[in-house]
C-alpha cells in the first residue's frame, strides 16, 4: 500500500458493516472525491449476512418481520446530510408475498446482495480488501495511523480510522452463569449459557424429558422451532377452525418448562395497517424536548427524567388513534381531550382523571404497566389452571393484534419508533436505558403471529408447560437437579437435569468474549453502568473514560450507548441506523479528506 494512499479498517462486515459501506458509497463524491482509498473488511462470517443471518443456517427459523418491512436503503423518510439511494426491499427484491415472514437465509441471501450492491456503487479508486478473520486488537496513537491486529497474521493492518460494527456478540458468563455450569458438571447435568440458538448444541436435550427454559423472547421462539419441528414434528390445520392447529409429535422432542420475568411471550407482531388519520408524532417527545434534556446538565435518570415524557409521547399516540378512528369509545370531544392532554403533567391524576372521564371503557385506555407485566399479583392454583391461563393469554394477544378495532395498538407501535430515534441523542441511559430496550422489543419487536399459533398447539400438546413470571431457578446439590419456581404458582417446583438459557449474551464490555473490545476496554475506553460502550451520540466516536471522542476510532451497533433496533428497518420509518451510518460515514470521510489535504501527515511515519 502506498504511503499516501488513505485506508479504512470496518471490523463486523454484516447487516451494520454493509449499511455503512453503503452510506461511504453514497457520500463518497462529495466528502472525499476521487482519492485512492483502501477499504478493509474484517469478518470470520460472510461478509452481507454475517453471523446471525447466514444463509448456511436451518431453513425452518424465520424473521419476525414481514417481507415488505424489510428494507436496507434510505428514503425521504431518514434524516439524512448525504444523498438518500432508495432501493427495493426483501419482498420485492426476492419476489415474495410482502405479507409473508421470510426465512432467515432467505433474509441473508438479501444481505449478500446489498452489499455487492454497496460494493458495485464504490468508484474504480476504491479497493476493498476482504479478511475472514477476527481482529484482535486496535493500537495507536491518538492522532496518528491505528493498526489493528488479526488472528492468524503476524503483521497488522494500517488504518487512518477503525469503525466497528459487530454486531452480536458473544460474552463471558457471569458469576451466577459459571456457578450453574460448574453445578451441571458435577452432577452430569445439562447447562446450556445464553447464546445465539442457532449456533448452541441442542443435541443434549433428551427426548421426552423436562428441560427448564429461562427467557420469553426470540431466542425462545428458536429454541422452541428446533427443538419440535427440528426433530421431525409437525403440525396440522384443524378442520372448522383456521386459527388453531394440532402439533403431532415425532417422540424426540423433550418438555420445554419455560419462564421468565413477564412470564408471557412477547406480544405477537400486528397484522393489519393503519387507515385513515395517523398520529402526529413526535408530539410530547421530540428534538425539542430532547434539546431541553440535553441542556439541563447533569446526568439523566431514565425513570425520573425521560419515561414520564415518553409514557406521555405513546399515550398521545394511542388516545389520538382512538378518537379518530374509535370515536364511539369516547365520552368528549377530541379537542377538549387534546387541550387537557396537552396541558397535563405527564403522569399524575390529573391525567389519569382526565382518560378516565374521556374513555368509558378501561379495556380501551393506555395501563403501560399492566402491559409490561401482565402476570403482576395474577396467582394460580395448580400448574393446569396456569396453563390454561397462559393459553388464553396468547389467544387473546393473538385475537387482539389482528383485529383492527384495537388500532391503537398499532398508533403505539408507530410511537415507540419515534421514541426510539429520539433517544438515540441522548447515548447512555444506564439501566433504564436497558430496561427501555427490552420493554421496546416486547412490544414492537416479537413472534410473528403464526409462530404463536405454534405455541398454543405445543402447549396442547403438552410438548410447552409455562412456568410463570419471576422464575427463579436454584441448584439442589443433594438430589442433583435444577429447581424452577414462580409466584405465579406459590408453593410449586418443577425438577430437571437441564437447563437452557434462552436469550443472548448482554452486549456488555466488561464481560465480552471479542479479544478487541476487551483490548479497547483496557486500553481507556469508556463503558456505561450497564456494560456498553461509550461513543459519541452524534457521529459514533468511541469515547474515553475522560470523555473525549477518539478522533480515528468509531463504533456502531448493539454493543453501543447509540444501539438502533436493528441494521434494518421498516420503509419510511426514519430509519435509525441509516441515520447513524451517514452522520459517521460523513465524519469519516471528512477526516480522511482533510489528512489528504495535508501536504505532510506526521502519523504516516508511524
């Protein structure tokens, strides 16, 4: 490589890896020119994909999302300084029913093709260098060349600046995790930590015997589709009723005994579209409001400071839809309610007293803690009347989220995407900000509609017992067992020589397995209390624990205080991550160009 010729170092060449590639397409021309640049791309998995969505994975795990909301271009939509390059998205591009929920190799081969397309838009004077490997650590000094250094290769890679865009990752198991599996190996039992299914060795789980399952969300709905039709079941429609199915058991399946914190699956996806009026948003929590945090001073609590203005931001959402579109629900007239909503402390009873007298029925007002935990104080006799109240808990989630006369539902949806973008300015939240993530992805984020349709027959069947909410599992050492139990059913507890937890590793820091964020954590980096990686909520400079950004140094991702929902999204929904990857490809770029301009570079040297 020549000494003046500019290099860029992108470590994690998946979905995230792919959609700044393409942003550092479309903003090359201006920032940067005809300049030679060199782009790396460090990745052991395919680079498009990367590891959660290869392509080399069971055809049998699907998105969550619908075909036509997948999309990994820009429209008007994003807030964008560079071009927006719109492009087709997975239903189109793969020519399927957009209703459909795809396969996840179905979604990589997509991928792939994104960043061939990314890569097919760059200029003849930019070469890009694939490396299947890990990168293990990032030197350098401050304001000078970094060098980042690969497994399996002795000298190191030079760069002008290093972006990280992981993704998943990996983790070293905590204190309570090592205490659980150093327990399973004395006692020959089954402990399988939190990970990516798809990639766990499921093969030790018995057939026909109980397993407990820890986790409610996603990795569940995986663990659960492997774990059945994986192992040769399947499931038939029953005649007459269309909504229900029968699971028939191949007999190497074992007893999924699952349970978490709610208790409950995450809320199945909606499946309808808003007509008519849509809520105005952002209303009670836009740049205004984030402005005014932002200037306060001080550190920000998430509970005291920022839910109150968000709580009030979906409630908006919600009343709106339903005065529009549900006005015979209503007792007063939308602009009495607007004004006294308007002029209301975000929480308090005045407007609780308020939505009281507005909405008669208290089926059609906003309870969001009832919604985060529906099994709150909710106790069972026996284990069978347990199961059959979860039952109905998923067959009434799945009536009411396909049935258009609860649109508000979907007004919050909308809301707490632009709550999502919103709080991306203001970088770390601490655990609330966690908390947030996880509410956000019970609500927003779960099982397409059909894959609890699957639960309710395996639960039929016997093959899925619920546990209950705030499970607790401990270790008897003397009859050599995991133990599970829940105040939902006071006074029981379920037995058995395995136990799976069903969720991935938290993107922590401090316990993460990727050699480099461990070298960057040690090196100076800042982590939150919750365990992210500090960077700068404008450009996604990775900062110091001094609080200055590192001028060559940047991060995108989960592992990160500017974590999107994901490295796509839905069409003309703002677009999160495509906003992050423009603002950090420009800063990028106009780093580069400006050590171009330079008539000498003393890190050149280095």
């Amino acid at each position: 490589m020549s000494a003046g010729r500019r290099s860029v170092v992108v470590v994690g060449a998946g979905p995230r890896g792919t959609g700044f590639l393409e942003r550092l397409a479309a903003n090359l021309p201006e920032l940067y020119g005809d300049e030679p640049l060199d782009v790396h791309l460090v990745d052991p998995h395919p680079a498009g994909p990367g590891r959660i969505w290869r392509t080399a994975q069971s055809p049998l795990l699907w998105m969550n999302s619908r075909a036509d909301d997948v999309t990994m271009f820009t429209d008007e939509t994003v807030e964008l300084d560079g071009p927006v390059r719109p492009g087709p998205t997975l239903a189109d591009w793969a020519g399927l029913d957009g209703a459909t929920f795809p396969s996840r190799p179905q979604q990589g081969a997509y991928l792939r093709w994104v960043h061939e397309r990314a890569r097919a838009a760059l200029p003849p004077t930019v070469t890009v260098h694939e490396h299947r490997t890990t990168a293990q650590r990032v030197t350098g000094p401050r304001d000078g060349r970094q060098r980042v250094w690969l497994a399996g290769r002795a000298a190191p890679l030079h760069a002008d600046l290093v972006v990280l865009t992981l993704g998943h990752l990996d983790a070293r198991p905590d204190e309570r995790q090592r205490e659980l599996a150093a327990f399973a190996a004395r006692h020959g039992l089954v402990h399988l930590p939190p990970d990516f299914t798809a990639d766990a060795d499921l093969s030790a789980l018995p057939a026909r015997e109980p397993v407990l399952v820890r986790g409610f969300g996603l990795g569940f709905v995986d663990l659960m589709v492997l774990l059945t039709e994986g192992r040769g079941g399947r499931y038939e429609e029953v005649p007459g009723d269309p909504d229900r199915l029968v699971y028939v058991p191949s007999g190497r399946e074992p007893v999924l005994y699952v349970g978490s914190r709610r208790g409950v699956p995450y809320h199945s996806k909606i499946g309808y579209e808003l007509d008519g009026e849509r809520p105005p948003l952002p209303r009670f929590f836009g740049p205004a409001e984030v402005d005014a945090l932002l200037a306060s001073g001080g550190p920000l609590d998430f509970r005291r400071d920022v839910w109150p203005l968000v709580a009030k931001e979906l409630g908006w959402a919600h009343y709106h839809r339903l005065f529009a579109a549900h006005p015979e629900r209503t007792a007063i007239a939308w602009t009495d309610f607007e004004e006294k909503y308007a002029a209301a402390a975000p929480t308090g009873p005045d407007l609780d007293a308020l939505v009281a007298d507005a909405v008669p029925d208290p089926a059609d007002r906003l309870d969001l803690d009832a919604l985060d935990r529906p099994l709150a104080g909710v106790r069972y006799a026996t284990a069978d009347a347990l199961q059959d109240g979860l039952r109905r808990y998923i067959a009434d989630d799945l009536d009411r989220r396909h049935d258009p006369s609860h649109s508000p539902d979907l007004a919050v949806f909308g809301a707490l995407l632009s709550v999502y973008g919103q709080l991306a300015r203001l970088g770390d939240l601490g655990t609330g900000g966690t908390w947030w993530h996880g509410f956000f992805s019970y609500l927003a984020s779960g099982p397409p509609g059909p894959r609890l349709r699957q639960l309710r027959a395996l639960s039929d069947a016997g093959i899925v017992r619920f546990l209950g909410a705030d499970v607790t599992v401990e270790t008897d050492e003397e009859r050599g067992v995991f133990r599970a139990a829940s105040p939902s059913l006071p006074g029981e507890w379920t037995e058995a020589r395995a136990l799976v937890e069903a969720r991935l590793p938290d993107p922590t820091v401090t316990r993460t397995a990727s050699p480099l964020l461990q070298a960057l954590y040690e090196d100076g980096a800042r982590a939150t209390e919750a365990g992210l990686l500090a960077v700068d909520p404008d450009d996604g400079r990775v900062l110091g624990r001094d609080g200055r950004p590192h001028p060559r140094r940047f991060a995108l991702g989960p592992h990160t205080t500017s974590r999107a929902g994901a490295a796509f999204t839905r069409p003309r929904t703002g677009g999160l991550a495509f906003r992050q990857n423009d603002r950090t490809a420009r800063t990028a770029l106009a780093l580069l160009h400006d050590l171009s301009s330079c008539t000498a570079d003393v890190s050149l040297s280095a």
